[in-house]
C-alpha cells in the first residue's frame, strides 16, 4: 500500500502492483467504481479489472514513461506511456505500448485511480496502421 500521498509515489505504487499481479493491494488503489477502457474500446469494471490476472495476464515488464501529471484540487488526470511485455492466456500481449490518461482522486487524503483510459501509440507494435490521409 502506499503510504506517501504524492501523485509520483501513487503511480510508482500502481505500477509496481500491475507488474507484480498484486491484486490485494490493486484493490485498495482502486475506486469502488473504477473503470478501465482499453485502445479497442472495451469496459473493464473494478471487478473485471482485478480477475485479469486470474484470467492469464502476466506482465514480464510492465512501466509507466513520461508521467504528465495535472492536479485540479482532489483530482489529477496523468497522461503518460505505459509500456509493457507479458502474456495473455500463454500468447504474447499484441502490443508494447499505449498512452494512457488516469484519472485520480484522492479519498481522506490517499490518491487513487477512479479511471484509466488506453489508446494506441501511432508506430509502436501492435498498433493498427495510420489511416491513409
């Protein structure tokens, strides 16, 4: 758990628990109602967020590049690039990099994450082509 209540020591928190699949402590950094959207669009509950790793998710490397944080009272919404290998199921995760845009509160003093949104890094693997302009 983290006991520090900055935004860096929160993200270093978080992203240490991706890595490790630490559900526990995932849980308490977590909303009640958080939600996470993928780069294809899908919803993730809490629920559904923590039964990843139970489902087969397992990071070999897992971090979070270039944190912009932005702080708007108890809020902050952190861009960044998160970069990751791993598996899903024993089959190679399709890509190794998104941006992602958090969205943090903080409850009784503590940061955590209500949301995260992923989107495709233009160039990296895995990502679908650029759009023929």
């Amino acid at each position: 758990m983290v006991t520090d209540d900055t935004i860096a020591s929160f993200l270093a928190g978080w992203t240490k628990a991706e890595r490790d699949a630490d559900t526990s402590t995932l849980d308490n950094l977590l909303t009640d109602d958080f939600v996470g959207i993928g780069p294809l669009g899908f919803v993730l509950t809490k629920q559904n967020w923590l039964q990843r790793f139970a489902g087969g998710l397992s990071y070999d490397e897992f971090s979070l590049d270039n944190p912009q944080p932005r702080e708007y009272g108890d809020a902050a919404v952190v861009v960044g690039d998160q970069r990751q290998t791993g598996t899903m199921r024993g089959s190679p995760l399709p890509f190794e990099a998104v941006r992602q845009t958090a969205v943090l509160v903080r409850e009784s003093g503590t940061w955590r994450l209500a949301s995260v949104h992923f989107s495709f890094i233009a160039g990296t693997p895995g990502a679908p082509p650029l759009p023929k302009m």
